[in-house]
C-alpha cells in the first residue's frame, strides 16, 4: 500500500508575514496554498481605514487580514507510516513527536535525526494520541474502546482500560504533580485515568458525544466538547438534546493525602448550535478557544461563567486547534481545506 507519513516543518528559516496591501490595492497573491492567516497587528483604536478592513475586535485588538509567504530556508521532515496518520502531538521538548493511526502503529519520533524512539504495533486503528507533560508518557485510544499508556524511554505498557463507548480524545493533564488522563468516549463521558496507576478516580458526564478534551497549561482546568450528530451532517442546525456544547470543570485533588477522589466542579458550559470538534486553552491559560461545525472559532475567557471574548468566523467546520507557545498566534483548521492562523495579540 502507498506510504503515509508525519510531515513536520523544520524550524530553520522564519516564516515571513506581510501586512495587506492598500485598501485600493489587492491582497497579495503570493501566500502558501491553502494557508490563511488573520492579524491583530494595527493599533488599539486603529484608523478610519483599518477599521473598514473586514477588522474585528478581540480584548481591545483588532484583527486584520494578512499573508504568510514561505522561507527558502525551510525544509520538510517525513516520518513514514504505513498507512493514514490519524492523530499525533509534540512532546514538552519540541523535538519528541508521537503519532498513530491505521496502521496500528504508535511511533515516538526524534524529529531531528527522524528516527523512532519508540513503536509499538497494537493491532488495533489509533484514534486518538497524546504526550504527557513531563514527557515521560505516551496514551492512544484505540477503535475497540481501549485506551492504553506507555513509557516512552522503555516502551513499556503503563496499562490499558477499557471504557464504555467508542474512544474519541485523548488529553494530558497535572494536579498537584501528578499527572493523569482525560479519555472522552462516545458514552458522553469523560474518564479520568491516574499516572502511573491508570486508575480511574472520576467520572464526568456530558450531554453529547466527546470529542475532544483539554487540560489548561497549568492543570486545575478541563474543558470538553462535543455534540451527537445522528444525522450525519444532514442537519444544519442540532436539538438541543444533541449535547453540542463545551463544558469546563476545576479539578482538584482530595480533601487528604489518602484520599483518591477528586473533586470536580463545573465551571461553565456554552452551547452551539451544531457539534464542537476541538477545545484549546491558551499556553498562558486565560483564553479558551472553541471550534466545530457552526463555522466559527469561539474565543471564551478561561474563568467562571466562560465570558466570550470573540468569534472569528470561518468559512468552513472546524476541526482542530492550536495555539502558539506565546499565545500570541491561534491557528484552526477544517472543511474548508485551509489553516487559518489568527494573530490575537492583546493590547494593554
């Protein structure tokens, strides 16, 4: 069969971002395919001219349209699998990446000297990855509602648990130094898993399938979206028994040291109107960024009540999320064949 690969772009050479033309000028033509990016780069109260510039407003910056042109300098690694790459992660380094997918291959890569830490075949599809972040573990859920963790330095099995329903998302989190994972399953519940013991402590329900999960950077936050779609896309706009919301929970240890249940709050909860694929706190954990097929990306301040603070829209679903390590940049990606990259850069 043809090869797939993990194709990661080598951080030698800085990509180049201009600002957009004159207003009686075109947009410039020379951007990389199927890369959009917005930008927050004006002034706090921006000129007449950069106000009419399809500008919008997030904490007091706006947001305007700009072009992103490639460095000769950038070179492309290929991380070979052998059949479609279904999900993958950095690890804390930034040089550790772990990957999965059809080929029931769990590969932990060096990205440098593109060779394979760690591999484990599971003979089972990967759904869903993720990297710890002490960088000491590795999770995948599988398509038999299994999900299992490893240690990346030995490849040894951490353990494997099987939940109800299908495994849809995969996330890392700390509380009080100790790591554990967040599985969201099709039963509209998230699992909570203890690391090293794989135990699980906590239970979470949801109103709609869990698509994605996602522990704020510096742990105490949980944040779930999802949605059902019994329709297949056939309908625009969900019941409200569908569940297409993100909910948010603070996670806190026991009340004693020997205590192993956690106590789970729920912070607040925001509904779509259609089914929400990707969650993504901020690297400084203020903002929470929300995607699905409602066509939009839902910037929420991370706090009690999930204030919005913007809405970007976006011609398309959306399917995942990214922020950059100085939350400066967003990017989403999705149905329209495109990664939009939004410069959310809050003026004080």
């Amino acid at each position: 069969p043809p090869m797939a690969a993990v194709a990661v772009a080598s951080p030698v050479g800085a990509k180049k971002i201009t600002l957009p033309a004159p207003e009686d000028e075109p947009l410039s033509e020379q951007a990389v395919p199927q890369v959009h990016v917005s930008a927050a780069s004006g002034p706090k109260h921006g000129s007449d001219k950069v106000g009419r510039r399809r500008g919008r407003t997030l904490l007091g910056a706006m947001l305007l349209p700009m072009t992103l042109q490639p460095s000769e300098a950038r070179s492309k690694v290929n991380l070979p699998h052998q059949d479609e790459v279904l999900s993958l992660a950095f690890g804390p380094d930034g040089k550790t990446l772990v990957s999965g997918g059809e080929d029931s291959l769990i590969a932990v890569w060096d990205v440098t000297s593109q060779r394979r830490r760690m591999e484990v075949n599971i003979r089972r599809s990967i759904v869903t990855v993720a990297y710890s972040p002490s960088g000491c573990y590795v999770a995948a859920g599988r398509t038999d509602s299994v999900v299992t963790a490893w240690v990346v330095e030995s490849g040894d099995e951490v353990g494997h648990e099987e939940v109800e329903g299908d495994v849809l998302s995969v996330a890392f989190g700390s509380l009080c130094d100790q790591e554990i994972l967040a599985v969201g399953t099709a039963a509209k519940k998230v699992v909570l898993l203890s690391m090293p013991g794989f135990e699980s402590f906590a239970e979470l329900s949801h109103d709609g399938t869990v698509r994605c999960v996602a522990f704020s950077p510096f742990g105490g936050l949980l944040a779930a979206g999802g949605g059902t779609d019994e329709m297949h896309g056939l309908m625009t706009k969900k019941v409200e028994a569908a569940g297409t919301k993100a909910i948010v929970w603070h996670v806190a240890p026991g009340s004693t040291s020997d205590d192993s249940e956690a106590s789970c709050e729920c912070v607040g909860s925001v509904a779509f109107n259609d089914v929400v694929h990707a969650v993504s706190f901020s690297s400084c954990g203020k903002l929470l960024a929300v995607g699905g097929e409602h066509r939009a990306v839902s910037v929420l301040a991370a706090g009690p009540g999930l204030q919005a603070a913007a809405e970007l829209p976006c011609p398309a679903g959306v399917r995942c999320l990214a922020w950059s390590p100085e939350s400066r940049f967003l990017a989403s990606g999705g149905e329209d064949m495109q990664v939009s990259v939004w410069d959310v850069v809050m003026e004080t």
